[in-house]
C-alpha cells in the first residue's frame, strides 16, 4: 500500500499559476479596496495616473484589478511561469501594465510610484535579514516621497510550539482547487518555519494531488522593528490585521499574529 503522502507529486506550485489563481481570486477585489484606502488615508494625493508596483506579483491577480481601478501597474516574479500567465492574462483582457522577471530581494524600476505591496506572508520568501532589508532599501527607491509600502506577514510567537492549518477551496469552469497549507514549529535559531502545501485538482474527471514544502523567515514583533529602524528611507506609519478594516489600526507588538504594515517613503 503506498502511503498517502506517496499520492502526491512533489513540485514548485507556482509552476502551476492556474491553480495558483483559481483559488486565489477569491477575496481580491477586497484586498484591492484596501490597498486604496490606504493609499487615500495614508499616502501623498496626486493627480492620476496613480502608480501601483508589486513585487512577487504572482499570477497578477491584484495587477489586474488595480489596472481596472485605473492604475499604472508594474509587476515582478521570480517565476517564469508566473510572469507568463500575467501577461496571457493581462493581454487577454486587454488591459494596460508590465510584468517581468525580477527577485524582491533587489526591485528595479524605471518609475516611482505612489503604492508597492507584498500581501499574503509572500514577504517572508526573503530568507535572511539582508535581502529583507535590501528588499525594503529597493522597494523604497521606487517610492515616490510619500509613497507606501504595505506589507502583509504573520508574526512568530517562539514561546509556543504553534503548527497551524488552512484549507481553502477554489473552483472555476470544470476545475475545483482544494488547498491545504500546514505549518510547523519554527527553528527559532535559524528564524525559519516549515511550510507544506498540498493541492488536490478535481479536472476533466481526473483527480491530481501536487504537494509542496518550503521554509519562511520568522518574526516577532521586536525583530520586525528592528530590521524597521535599519532602514531611514521608510517611516511605520499605521498598522492593520487581516481584517482589512481601515476602520480598525493595531499596533506592532505580538499580541495577534497577522499584521499589515504600511510604511512611508520620507
Ligand atoms: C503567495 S504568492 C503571492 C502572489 C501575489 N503577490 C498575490 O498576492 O497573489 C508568492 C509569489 O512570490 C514569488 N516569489 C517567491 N520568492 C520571490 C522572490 N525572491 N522574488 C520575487 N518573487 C518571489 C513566487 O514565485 C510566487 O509567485
């Protein structure tokens, strides 16, 4: 008998952007509206285009609602088959904005910008303390005075043995994406965690199983701001949770796990 893991292909899945996106779109248009609240809260009014950049940009699901919404949008992954379904996407849709290859860890762009962000823990593929910083030095160097840098990212209580679970469901046309994530306890010495994601695909009456480890930076609130404070070009100008309430700040301190920061370009 073959265990159950052995039921699952081991593969990179953001070779699949497909699957990535179907059960993904869910919640964007909302993410979207509250990137622009805090553009309007908290970021420099200008007279439009506004100009919105993202790295880590995926599949471009939030570069395409913003392109909508009547952004300039520019985006970045480190995925070619991310890129490539971006910009299927965007061409198929007919809608303005450019995408290419690019690691976080050092962003480049001819423009600056009004609005960059990094949602849904994506923040925490930059490994080790320099490419984090290299990547809120980059990413602020795209600012334009005033501009925000919003990112979302869980933080690491290391005084408990925390494993945590989610399973999301996403289904478009003939195609239904169930997806597991589980985490494991992070090694607090090397400040990473343990990720697995496993996808089950019902499609065309077959059914695939594609699974997925990785490992994330870890942060508590006090390393957070600290890593903050090496970096002048950036102010911490507001904090939220995975609410998305403009209605509802917080503060930076490890009372709850999921923060949004929202950091201005001085
Ligand atoms: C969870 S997805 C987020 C995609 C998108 N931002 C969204 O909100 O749907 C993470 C993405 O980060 C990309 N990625 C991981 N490490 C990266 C890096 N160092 N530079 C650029 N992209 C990276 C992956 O290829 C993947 O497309």
């Amino acid at each position: 008998m073959p265990s159950a893991s052995a039921r699952y292909q081991t593969v990179d899945w953001y070779d699949l952007p497909r699957y990535y996106d179907i059960v993904n779109e869910q919640g964007t248009k909302e993410e979207a509206s509250f990137l622009e609240a805090l553009h309007e809260l908290h970021g420099t009014k200008r007279k439009s285009p506004r100009r919105v950049l993202e790295p880590a940009c995926g599949t471009g699901r939030l570069m395409r609602e913003f392109a909508r919404r009547g952004w300039d949008v520019e985006g970045t992954d480190l995925n070619e088959h991310m890129v490539a379904y971006t910009k299927r996407r965007q061409e198929r849709a007919n809608l303005p904005g450019t995408v290419a290859l690019g690691d976080m860890a050092h962003v480049t762009s001819a423009k600056r910008f009004d609005l960059a962000h990094v949602l849904v823990s994506t923040w925490h593929y930059l490994l080790d303390e320099k490419s984090a910083r290299s990547n809120l030095e980059s990413v602020a160097a795209c600012l334009r005075k005033g501009g925000l840098y919003v990112i979302g990212l869980h933080l690491c209580d290391y005084t408990i043995e925390q494993t945590g679970r989610e399973r999301w469901v996403g289904v478009r046309g003939g195609t239904k994406v169930v997806w597991n994530i589980n985490s494991w306890p992070a090694d607090v010495k090397r400040r990473t965690e343990r990720l697995r994601s496993r996808l089950v695909i019902e499609e065309k009456g077959e059914t695939k199983r594609y699974e997925t480890e990785w490992d994330f930076r870890t942060y508590d609130a006090r390393q957070l701001r600290r890593l903050l404070r090496s970096v002048p070009a950036l102010e911490l100008v507001a904090c939220y949770d995975f609410m998305y309430d403009i209605e509802e700040s917080r503060e930076l301190d490890d009372s709850q796990s999921d923060i949004v920061l929202v950091l201005k370009k001085r």
